[in-house]
C-alpha cells in the first residue's frame, strides 16, 4: 500500500518535471525566434557605412589585441643604458656591452686608469641591488699604463631608474 502511494507520488513528480521541461523548452524557443527576428531587424535598418565601420572596428581590435599580447611578452632592456651611466665612474670607460636578457648577464669590456679604480667601479656594482653577482674575467695593465678589465654582471633584475632615486 505504501509503495503504491510512493509509486503515484514519484509519478506525479516526474509527469510535473516533463511538463516544466516542456514549458521552459518552450519559452527558449520562443526567445531564440525573437532574438533571430530582431537581428535581422537590425541588419535591415544599417547602412553600408556603419557595416564597414563595423568591419573596420573589427579589425583595428583585432590589432590591438595582437599588439598586447607582443607588448606583454616584451622585456624592456632600454634600462641597461642608464643603470651603466648612472653607476660608471667618471675615470672608467667601457669599450664593449653584451647583454643576455635569456640569462640576465651584462659583459662589459673596458678600461680604467689604474686597478684602484676597478676595483671601485666593481665594488660600485657590487653595491647596487640590482646586480647578484659580479665575475672578474680578466685584467691586465696595457702598455698605456692603464688596466683593461673584462666583467660579468650576473642576475640583473629588471631595472627602473625611477624606483632606485
């Protein structure tokens, strides 16, 4: 007797979710037709300008949206330049730059009046919170009196004059 009750119960419920799946199928139906006619409604009432104002919309988007994703993945090295200036002394002249972004590392060749004052400009770098590590690769004083050195600045971060005034 029970059973019969849950049976009639579970089948009145099931009958009322059909129906309800029924109507709500319905009402999306009718939706998408308004939706359709309304969009050709709006495809008769614009002009040809407004299409190709719309195409070129399109396709300035398009680009701007290339162009952000080029400009995301850019890494700005322009900062190099005056992270240099600003930390060379005034007696030390750098003759060659070799910048590889892939393993943050700057090679800079060049020349100083005496070991003294290389070893100033590298405890100058040494100082800076930008620069990890510093490698002497070479040294030698040149038949001119002066010293021509050869460094490695290791583990550069990105660098922003602003930040570090």
């Amino acid at each position: 007797m029970i059973a019969d009750y849950a049976f009639y119960v579970i089948s009145m419920v099931l009958a009322a979710s059909i129906f309800c799946y029924g109507i709500l199928s319905l009402k999306v139906y009718l939706a998408k037709e308004q939706m359709a006619e309304l969009d050709a409604r709006i495809l008769t009432h614009t002009t040809e300008q407004e299409k190709v104002y719309q195409d070129k919309f399109t396709d300035y988007k398009k680009k701007i949206n290339d162009f952000s994703t080029i400009i995301k993945d850019h890494k700005i090295s322009s900062g190099i330049f005056v992270f240099i200036e600003e930390k060379t002394l005034p007696n030390v002249w750098f003759s060659n730059f070799d910048l590889s972004s892939s393993v943050s590392e700057i090679r800079l060749s060049g020349e100083a009046e005496n070991l003294e004052t290389v070893s100033r400009q590298i405890q100058l770098f040494e100082q800076d919170k930008y620069v990890k590590s510093i490698d002497v690769l070479h040294s030698e004083v040149q038949p001119t009196g002066k010293v021509g050195f050869l460094l490695t600045l290791s583990k550069l971060q990105q660098y922003s004059p602003a930040v570090q005034k």
